[in-house]
C-alpha cells in the first residue's frame, strides 16, 4: 500500500478547484475538456507520484499543460465562417461560475496574469507554486497576480456596477 489516497477521493477533493482553474484559463467552451484530459492524465501518473507530493499543485500543473496544448491546438487550425456565432453558450451559467461580467474581465486579462489569478486565487496555491508552474520567481508571479486583480477590480467594478457608475 503507498499510503496515498484513491484517485477518486483525489478527483472528489480537487475536481471543483481544478475546473475553476480550467475555466478561467482557457474560458467555459473548452474547460470541459481541459479538465477531463488534466484528470486522464493524472490518472495515468498517479502511482508513480510521491506520497509526500502537494497533489493540488500537481493537479493544477498537468490542468496548465493541458490548457497550452489546448491553446497551441487552436492556434494550428484555422476555421473559416460566413458569420462569427455567438460564442456564448447554456455552459456559461454553471453553478460554480461567478457572473459573466467577471468572467469577460476574466477573459481579457493577459496570459501570465489569468493564469497567475487562477492559479494563486482559484486553486489556492503559494506563490511558489506558481511561479514553479509558470515558470520564473515567487516575486514575478506575486506581481502578475496582483496586476490581474488590480485590472480585474477596475474593470468589474466599472461593468458590475448598475449605470455605468462605479462602487
């Protein structure tokens, strides 16, 4: 026995906290599958992690490695339409989800600093943790971090805020 827990109570206690990473880096329409591919994989690797290991960091690096292979995907292929479609989808709404006008300003964070949110605010993890994911030093991803949710309190502050006025 190796002392660790099934990889369903792991799937269980991290599910929720790795989808709202997924959700917040890579958006509602392919966190789904960034999710279901993090924890296939995961599965996979499982007995072979160390039982000391912080499994939640763990998680939330196999959910970043997925997302960029989502992002690299999307950026290979190319789909012509007459009309762009209303990307909003029924998913958009899912219970654990904060409005919509959070998840656009979100959205339109840059890279480093959505994921230094997610990563640090959504999953919970040290600043170490983060920038060992992202790559670079604690100090670094403290400060994108801090940026995206100093962006984020400007920006949802101004469109939460009933006619146009701000909190």
């Amino acid at each position: 026995m190796t002392g660790k827990p099934a990889f369903e109570a792991i799937v269980d206690r991290y599910g929720a906290t790795v989808m709202r990473v997924c959700r917040a880096v890579v958006g509602a329409g392919d966190a789904d599958d960034v999710w279901s591919e993090t924890f296939l994989s995961a599965m996979r690797a499982y007995q072979t992690l160390p039982a000391d290991a912080n499994v939640e960091a763990w998680l939330v690096t196999v959910a970043h490695r997925k997302a960029i292979d989502v992002h690299r995907a999307a950026a290979r292929r190319a789909i012509p339409v007459a009309e762009v479609p209303d990307t909003r989808q029924a998913t958009d709404a899912l219970p654990m989800d904060p409005d919509a006008d959070l998840i656009d300003a979100l959205a339109a964070l840059p890279p480093r600093q959505r994921q230094a949110v997610a990563y640090h605010y959504l999953a919970g993890l040290p600043y170490a943790e983060v920038a060992s994911i992202l790559g670079g030093r604690p100090e670094a991803a403290r400060r994108a971090a801090a940026d995206g949710i100093a962006t984020l309190r400007r920006t949802y502050a101004s469109a939460a805020a009933p006619n146009g006025a701000t909190r």
